[in-house]
C-alpha cells in the first residue's frame, strides 16, 4: 500500500513556511533577544556599551539597528523568493502615510519584510499548487483559481518586464527581483494548461460518466 502523495497545493506553502522559519523567524528571535540580553546584563559587550552610549539610545533601538543590518540579506533573499507578496504589501500599505511602506514603527523594513513577505505570499504558492495538481490530473481546477492565476500571471509578467527593463542598468538586486517574477509568471502560466487540458478531457468524457461524477468534485 502506497502512501498518499502530499498535493501541491499543500507542499508548496509548507516549502514556504519553512524557509520563513530558518531564514526569519528564528534569526530575529535568537538575534533581536540575545542582543537585548547581552545590553542589560552586568557586563555587556563594548560594542552595545558603545552605540547605547554614544547615540543616546535605549537598548531596544540598538538592537532593532543591529537586526536590520543583520536581516538585510535574508529580507533580499525572501523578497526575491516571494514576489506576489508585493500586492498584499501594497493594499496593506494604502492609507494616509502612502506612499511609504506600512510596518510597525519599532521594527525597521528590511526584518518587516523578511517576517511578512512569505506569509502575504502564502495564497500565492497555494494557487500555483492548485494549477500544479490540476496539471498531472489530482483535481479539478475551479474557475475562480484559474481567473485569479491568470490576473497573478499579467501582474508577475508585466513586473518581470518592468523588473528586466530597470536591471539593465547594472543593479544586481533589480535584476534578481526580475528573475523572480519571470519564475513566478512561467508558474502562474501552468494554470491555463491544466485549464485547457481539462476542458479537453471533458469534451472527451462520455456525458453518462459526467452526470454519475461526484457533486465535489464538480466543484472543486
């Protein structure tokens, strides 16, 4: 007896999840309170003594800057990762101080990012596990997945486009941020193919064998 196969649509957020937790969860915990525990200890380290003291700061910003710096790469890396995340991060962030990216004003953007761009991009990895499934025939596609897959495919094309335009002048993070959205395109794209795949072989199935098919999974 085989064990079940893990669906797409379930694999891919939990691949999600996980690079969220080795690469942001726990690096700003083990980071933000080690650093916080090493200023308020009876001896801390020069360094801390140094930027608490000579800045004015309480220890909390220190290590809110420290993190920052430290978080940089990994929010670069998880931004590169996610790019779909950047239309949730938008309608998060329209009100009154729009154009600036909204984030909680003790956390600095690049640990904000890193902490909230996999889990805006959640949806996103779900959608394409759906087209995915649909694709090698695990499923039935539902109309309403293929529309948005294909509004995600028109908006991860049109940045690509825009994402590769801006990279030819030799920024080198423009240029990863564009590979990004062409990847995430070409996996939105799989969803007409299994959509189109999928009308074929309805056309192809007797009408008898349509009506005796379960009412789920008609829907799903």
């Amino acid at each position: 007896m085989r064990a079940p196969r893990l669906p797409f649509s379930l694999l891919l957020p939990a691949l999600d999840l996980i690079l969220w937790v080795f690469l942001a969860l726990i690096p700003v915990t083990l980071y933000y309170f080690g650093f916080l525990a090493d200023a308020r200890q009876d001896h801390p380290p020069a360094d801390s003594i140094s930027a608490t003291q000579q800045l004015h700061l309480q220890p909390e910003e220190v290590a809110s800057q420290q993190l920052e710096v430290a978080m940089d790469w990994r929010s670069r890396t998880l931004m590169d990762i996610n790019p779909p995340a950047l239309g949730i991060e938008t309608l998060v962030s329209i009100g009154p101080r729009w154009p600036e990216i909204w984030r909680p004003d003790a956390i600095a953007l690049a640990t904000w990012r890193a902490l909230v761009y996999p889990l805006y991009a959640l949806p996103a990895w779900w959608l394409a596990g759906m087209a995915l499934d649909a694709l090698f025939g695990r499923r039935r596609l539902h109309w309403l997945v293929f529309a948005v897959a294909m509004v995600l495919f028109l908006f991860c094309g049109l940045m690509a486009v825009a994402g590769s335009v801006v990279s030819l002048q030799g920024d080198a993070e423009d240029l990863w941020r564009a590979i990004g959205f062409i990847l995430w395109s070409l996996l939105f794209a799989v969803a007409p193919v299994a959509w189109w795949r999928q009308r074929r072989r309805d056309t192809r199935r007797d009408p008898l064998s349509r009506e005796a098919e379960p009412v789920f999974d008609r829907l799903s």
